[in-house]
C-alpha cells in the first residue's frame, strides 16, 4: 500500500485510453466521479511538493496535479500500460529549482 496517491480524473476520452492498454480494472469511484490512483511513495511525495508547492493532498493522502503534469503522468501510464509509474514520471515532474531564484554570478 502506498502512502499517498495522485488521482486522475477520467473524462470519456481519459477513459477510452485507459481502458484500451487493460487498464479498466484500474478505474475507481472517487467522489461521484471515475478515476485512476497512482501509487506515490513518501520520498516521491516528497519532490512533487517542492515541485508543485501548491499541491495539496486530502484526508486519504491522495491529490490531483496541475494539467499539464496530469497530462505528462497519463501519457506515462498509457504507454507503459501501469500505474506503478512514479518513479518513471517523478524524473519528467520533479524540478528542483522550482520556486527558488536562481543565482548569477557577477563579475
């Protein structure tokens, strides 16, 4: 079991692509609506809020990211056909200079 996750919400289209790499076991009622868990370990939880400092995990440990990143980490699962990805995933969201200046040096 992980220690957080980060749901995808399913659209018909979302839907149609998970089901279509035999992933339709995977999909889950989340509050009225269909979804995808993605399993998150601390460690990886860990980037995705330095990454993403706005993001925000509720009472199951469980979030949703921005877009564009749910995009990239969907894309990652249809294409590896699993949702044991974050590892993989965790190396195209992760930024660790996110949020911080960037320094130059004068001379």
């Amino acid at each position: 079991m992980a220690d957080y996750y980060i749901n995808i919400l399913l659209d018909d289209e979302k839907q149609k692509k998970i089901e279509g790499v035999g992933l339709a076991g995977e999909i889950k009622e989340i509050e009225g609506k269909k979804a995808i868990q993605v399993p998150v370990s601390a460690k990886e939880h860990k980037k995705l809020t330095k990454s993403f400092p706005d993001l925000a995990f509720d009472a199951s440990n469980a979030s949703i990211l921005p877009a564009a990143a749910e995009q990239t980490l969907l894309d990652i699962i249809v294409s590896t056909k699993s949702t044991d990805v974050m590892k993989v995933a965790i190396l195209k969201l992760y930024n660790p200079l996110a949020g911080k200046d960037l320094r130059t040096k004068t001379f």
